[in-house]
C-alpha cells in the first residue's frame, strides 16, 4: 500500500494530538530492510505503555501494549487508520 507524503503528514499529526511522540531515530524494518521504522509512544509511559512501530517506506504497522507483568505484547492485526479513527 502506497502513501503520499501528505497521508503521512495527517497520521502523524493524529497521533501528535493523541500525545504519541516519535523517536527520532529510525530502525531497520523486517519485512523491507530499509532503515525507516519509527517508534511512535505515548509522552506519559504510565498511561498503559502504548508503542506503534510503523516504517515509512513499506507502512507496515505495528501496535504494542504491555499486559499486567509489564511485558510488550503485539496486538495482532493493528489496523492504525481504525485506531486513529
């Protein structure tokens, strides 16, 4: 699924305003390789811990939540446009 820099520009504005902040530092995506996986968390990590990985280049997305041990949990099927609603 392609993207337009402009559909970029409007998630990421969504998810500003749902206080996520991105890390500045891309990582290495599994599925295309390229280094442009951004890590996108909540500002306040005790509202649930909440992190969406997502790469600009092949947009795969992945959503994370920990459960009651604290442990990273990937939420299969992350759907981020449904999530943003």
């Amino acid at each position: 699924m392609s993207r337009s820099p402009s559909d970029i520009s409007n998630l990421e504005y969504k998810l500003k305003k749902r206080a996520f902040a991105r890390d500045p530092y891309p990582l290495s995506c599994d599925s295309c390789e390229e280094r442009a996986v951004f890590i996108y968390a909540l500002k306040h990590t005790n509202t649930g811990g909440r992190t969406i990985e997502w790469c600009h280049h092949c947009h795969r997305v992945r959503g994370f939540t920990r459960d009651r041990e604290g442990d990273r949990v990937e939420q299969p099927g992350f759907d981020l446009e449904a999530f943003l609603g």
